[in-house]
C-alpha cells in the first residue's frame, strides 16, 4: 500500500491556527460506516448523537510546556578539544524521561551540537549537556537547575504547538491546547479529539446515562513525524507509553460482553485499547506499558466500535488509522465534503464521529 494513496490537498486557509473562543462550538461530522451517510453538527450535540448505552473513553494525559529555548555554552572542559564556544541559539524538545535528571529531547539545530557541548536555558537556573547522539536530531541530555525540575520547564518551558500552527505560543495555548479532564503530566501534543469537550458537555453526557471512562497515552512527538517509506508497511511508530487502569479495563470489558458500544474519543485511545486487547486474546484488562502498534487500512478492530477524532494531515499515520476504521473512500468523501463546508483541519480544527 502506497503513502501517496493518503495524500490530498488542502488549501492553506483551511488550517486552524487558532481555538476557537468556545471549544463545543466546533463542528461536528457524523459518519455511519454502514450506511456510508455524512451528516453536520456542532460538537455541542455530541450528547443527542450518543446512546445512553455508550462507553466513552477519553483520554487524560496532560501536556507539558516541553519545547524549551536556551543557547550553547560550548563543551565541557574535559571534551572541549577544538571546539570554540557558541552562543548560537538552541531549541530542545523534550521527549522522554530516561532518569530523575536525564532525558531524550529533540534538538534543533542538531547536527552540530556534539557530546559533551552544554546549553542554558533563561538565566542559568537550567543547564544541560549531551551525553549521546541518536537520529534524527535525538540527544539524550543531562540536566542541571536551581530548584525544581518541573517547576523551571512550567516557567521558562513554551507549548509544543505542532510544526504547521504558523504562530509563536502564548498563555491562552496553555489552556486551549490542554483537555479540561487532563491529569497526567507528560505528553508533548495534545490528544486534539479531547479539545472540544467542556465540563457542560461532560455532564450532559453522564446525565444522558453515558459511562465515561479515562486511559493514559502520553501522546509523543512521532505524531508528527511524516511517513518517510513510500510503502505504508515499512513504516515504524515511535514507542509512546499508557496505562489502562482496573477501574477502566473493567468498565470497558463488562460494556463489550453486554453488547455496548466502546466510543474512543480520539486516535490515542483506539491505539491504546487495541494494543491492549491484541496481547490479551481480544479482552481489556489493566496494563502499563508502551505500544509501537501502527494501525492502517486491513487492520482489524476488535474493542472499539465509534470513534471521534479531528481532521489529520495527509500521508500521516492518525489518517491511516481513521481510514482503517471508516474505510478509505468513505473518508476521501468526509474530507472532500469538509473543505466544500469550511471545516476547520488539524489540532485547533473541527471534528468528526465515525460510528
């Protein structure tokens, strides 16, 4: 299967670069995989199209301000060799947590920062070195501060706003780029398909009898990453680490043996509890770990029956796994019908539900 077979073209214009004032007013396209009928809605109306027999499963990671800015301080001492210090300005993502003080981050520009070279980020309160190389700009980074770790990346840290929002962060991205059921710190993208939800629609859900439960993926940086291979197959997802926890898994299982429908409420989920149920023969059941799983077109789904998930770039993984789910021309038509009705695409972007 060819990348090119997910391509399409999508006017500049139609990227949202911005969250809307009011995050239930976005739009809303409900898809029936059976029927193949495409219908329009504000996401206000989620309650009204869900059965008060649904499952809901959000997901609650919570993003932190990883992108950091600092500038080269040069080597330390014992590596510096040749190497004349440079005060060249650095951006470090930070990706994972290998250590207490130790991470994997992303750094631009990253061919020219060797092991050994530091950076200081603000005023020096933070400082790091690199202690090895990977690909792709990968550094594992030691860091050093003046007080609390996380307390200095909140402060001196920006929002990890994706590569096409064409804009620098600001205060309201801490808010807007965060779901308001976000608990668990450490994601780097925001699940987008929870951006939509208020506390409102959240308790017109549960009135309406709808069961909501919550799982951990802390969404990494390969979300972004663009599909290089031209064979969908070769392609390999970055690992992303989850937890299903026994009050989840029990729900979720008890409403698949009743006949219920499992409603993922974006792409993070529907990866997490089928990774999940492929190494337990098919069941939900409570589990910590990272999944690689890459979901795309002749993948069979076997614990989510509706998902709600936002409009994705094209040639990328998150558009594989909606195509897997609704199948690929039915999701060509959505997105050909989304541009003729001004929908608004990507992560501050509208979205819809496929049932």
């Amino acid at each position: 299967m060819k990348v090119t077979d997910f391509d399409y073209h999508l006017p500049a214009e139609f990227i949202a670069n911005q969250p809307l004032k009011d995050r239930d007013q976005s739009k809303l396209m409900l898809l029936h995989r059976k029927s193949g009928s495409i219908s329009h809605h504000l996401f206000s109306d989620l309650p009204d199209l869900l059965q008060a027999t649904d499952v809901l499963v959000l997901n609650n990671t919570l993003v932190f301000p990883a992108r950091l800015l600092g500038y080269r301080l040069g080597l330390t001492s014992e590596n510096r060799g040749n190497g004349a210090s440079l005060r060249a300005r650095i951006e470090v993502l930070l990706v994972k947590q290998v250590e207490r003080d130790v991470w994997d981050a992303l750094v631009k520009p990253g061919r020219k920062m060797r092991i050994g070279e530091r950076v200081r980020f603000g005023t020096g309160e933070l400082e790091c070195t690199v202690l090895g190389r990977g690909p792709r700009g990968l550094r594992r980074l030691r860091f050093d501060c003046q007080g609390n770790f996380e307390a200095l990346v909140d402060r001196l840290g920006h929002v990890p706003l994706p590569p096409y929002i064409s804009r620098p962060d600001t205060d309201e991205d801490r808010n807007r780029y965060q779901t308001v059921f976000a608990k668990r710190r450490g994601a780097v993208a925001a699940p987008t398909a929870g951006l939509h939800f208020t506390p409102n629609v959240l308790d017109r859900l549960r009135r309406k009898g709808v069961q909501i439960q919550e799982i951990t993926l802390h969404v990494g940086p390969g979300t972004f990453q663009p599909v290089r291979s031209e064979m969908v197959e070769e392609h390999h997802m970055e690992a992303e680490y989850f937890e299903v926890s026994s009050e989840a898994a029990g729900t979720i299982q008890r409403a698949r043996n009743e006949g219920k429908r499992i409603i993922a409420v974006g792409t993070t989920v529907a990866r997490t509890l089928e990774t999940v149920a492929s190494r337990h023969a098919g069941v939900i059941v409570p589990e910590a770990g990272e999944t690689t799983l890459f979901i795309y077109p002749g993948y069979s789904f076997s614990s989510v029956d509706g998902l709600l998930t936002n409009f994705h770039l094209p040639r990328s993984t998150l558009l594989m796994l909606v195509s897997a789910f609704a199948g690929r021309e039915l999701i060509r038509e959505a997105y050909e019908q989304a541009v003729v009705q001004a929908y608004r695409f990507y992560s501050y972007g509208d979205c819809m539900l496929i049932l």
